[in-house]
C-alpha cells in the first residue's frame, strides 16, 4: 500500500529534475553564445591574452578570459577551427593546444 505522502514526495522529486536539465542547456546555449560574442566582438583581444601562454588547456583559457569551461572549450574549439590556434597533444577529451605564430586574426 502506497501512501499518499509517498506519491507526493516523488512528484516533488520528478519536479525537480527538469529545471536542472533545462538550466543546463541553458547554460550550454550561453557557453556558446559567450564564446561566440568574445571572438566575433574583439578577436584580437582573445589572442592576445592567450599569446603569452605556452600552453593552451580549458582550464587556462578560462582562468585567463574569465568565462566558464563550457565557453573556454567552445572558443578553444572555434580558434582551431578558424587557423588561429593548433591542437598540440593531449588525450581523451583533455587537449592541450597552442596559437599558431605568425600574424593573428584581422
């Protein structure tokens, strides 16, 4: 026999589940939005905060701008792509890349 509280409680529980995997798309869409922003607004300020840096990780990139993780894999994903950063090594997910010498972007 099911209790009435029972049931109440595990609607609760089933309630709160879905805000967090919406906030958290919501949070991805921002990522790259954010990333987006940074690069399309001031490219050469990106490059040059991250010149300096022998290494390229996440970690570093998002310490160094200020942005979350997501962003800072989303921007890291977006410089290779564009030539002005190289994947250098790494593995599994964790890659560690650095900025192409040679003039930046325009």
């Amino acid at each position: 026999m099911v209790s009435l509280s029972k049931v109440k409680k595990g609607e609760k529980g089933k309630e709160k589940g879905k805000p967090a995997e919406r906030e958290r798309a919501k949070g991805v869409a921002e990522g790259k939005a954010r990333a987006d922003a940074l690069l399309v607004e001031d490219p050469k300020y990106v490059v040059e905060k991250l010149k300096p840096l022998k290494a390229l990780t996440v970690y570093t990139v998002a310490q160094t701008l200020g942005v979350k993780g997501s962003t800072a894999s989303v921007l890291l994903r977006k410089l290779v792509e564009s030539g002005i950063a190289v994947r250098v090594g790494g593995y599994s997910g964790h890659y560690v890349y650095a900025i192409k010498e040679g003039p930046g972007p325009s």
